[in-house]
C-alpha cells in the first residue's frame, strides 16, 4: 500500500506530531508524503516547527469536514 497523505495530531500518546514528521522527513523512504495536522494547538510556535518539518495544512479543531476533505482531495489530485 502505498501512502498519500498523513493526518495527524500534535497531541499523540508516545511521540507528538511535529517529532512524527521531523522523523518522516528524515527518512528517504517517504520523501514527499504531504501532512495535514489537525490540532487544538493554535500557537505560532508550534506552527513554525510543523512549517519547518513540512507540515502542508495546519488545520484546527474544531474543524468543518467537507472543508478537510476539500482540502485533502485538492493536494491528492496534485499528486495524481
């Protein structure tokens, strides 16, 4: 299976999001996979480390979903 796109949260049980994707961008195997995080956390400071590790969309909760789903299906269409 190959993968398009990660959703994913600041706030996770054993490592948070923005080490998630700094650990992503390290790997070669997945070079451009595309992360939308979705997340309460609202500061600017977390926002600049999910810039920084290639996070695409910062999206907060709570959010609208058709507005996600327009969202992801507008960068999976880029890929395509």
């Amino acid at each position: 299976m190959d993968i398009q796109l990660i959703l994913c949260d600041v706030n996770m049980p054993r490592m948070d999001g923005i080490t998630m994707c700094q650990r992503i961008v390290e790997n070669s195997k997945y070079p451009n996979i595309p992360v939308f995080m979705l997340t309460t956390e609202t500061s600017d400071e977390l926002k600049a480390k999910g810039k920084a590790a290639r996070v695409i969309a910062w999206v907060s909760k709570p959010f609208i979903p058709e507005k996600l789903m327009g969202a992801v299906q507008k960068i999976l269409a880029k890929k395509a």
